[in-house]
C-alpha cells in the first residue's frame, strides 16, 4: 500500500505501525480508541497488569484474544487518523481495510501475538509523548552558595 509512503504519515510522531502477514498497519492511541480501551479493560493503565495477569495463570487463550482486541483498536485509530488527516488536507489516500477478528484468529499464532504486544505497547507511549522545553534558571534561589 501506498499509504506509509505519504510523508505527512511518515513523519507523524503519533503514530506506531505493526506489520501483519506482510501488511503494514498504522496504530494510533486516538481518543476513540481510548474511549474503547477504558470502557473494556477500566483504562489504558490496566492493560499490561491484565496482560501478565493471563501469562501467570497460564490463560493463553484469553492473553491471546485480549491482545488481538487491543491490537485492532489501535489499529482502527490509526487508519482513522489517515483517513480523517488526509480528508482535512482534501487527498486522497488508500489505506488496507481494517482485518477482522476471525481472519486474524486464523493466521495469528501466539509468538505474532506476543510481538504485536510490544507494537500496542509502543503506540501507546507514540501517542502520548510529549515535547517539552526549559529554559535555564538562573535566578539567586538556584545560584550555589560561595560563602561558608
């Protein structure tokens, strides 16, 4: 797909990627997604203790479904942030469809499954990084002191 070689895409530092069966997919931590992730598992913040909770009680099958929910919320966030972005600037751009739940059921194994959590993981730092600037303190209260 062309999508990922769109420059406004390339360079947007909210965005993680995944790439499954050859597909690369973008993955935003959008507000919808959010919204989505905290009405399912209470927040963003419970994820990864759900995550190791099934990996101690060796329930793979749950770790795996959870992970593959989490996946395609976040990959649902990031095409709509292309398709929406690229509406706003009036392109056009074509994006791969959002894979279902049961085509990827089948093809996923658990170590695709155990990888793709890393890329949830990074999407969600991706989208909530933050660039901040300081300037020096020079005032007396932070001067050290050159007398005894």
């Amino acid at each position: 797909m062309m999508w990922n070689k769109t420059e406004w895409i390339k360079t947007d530092d909210r965005m993680g990627r995944v790439t499954i069966e050859g597909v690369q997919y973008p993955m935003c931590l959008t507000i919808k997604a959010t919204d989505a992730i905290e009405k399912r598992f209470q927040g963003v913040d419970k994820v990864s203790a759900l995550l190791s909770e099934y990996a101690e009680k060796d329930q793979y099958s749950a770790l795996m479904k959870t992970t593959l929910e989490l996946a395609l919320l976040l990959i649902d966030g990031g095409l709509n942030r292309c398709r929406t972005r690229a509406k706003m600037r009036g392109e056009e751009i074509e994006l791969p469809p959002l894979p279902s739940t049961e085509d990827l059921q089948e093809v996923m194994t658990f170590e695709d499954l155990l990888d793709i959590q890393q890329n949830i993981f990074a999407a969600f730092t991706v989208g909530s990084a933050r660039n901040v600037e300081a300037r020096p303190d020079n005032s007396p209260k932070n001067a050290e002191s050159t007398t005894s």
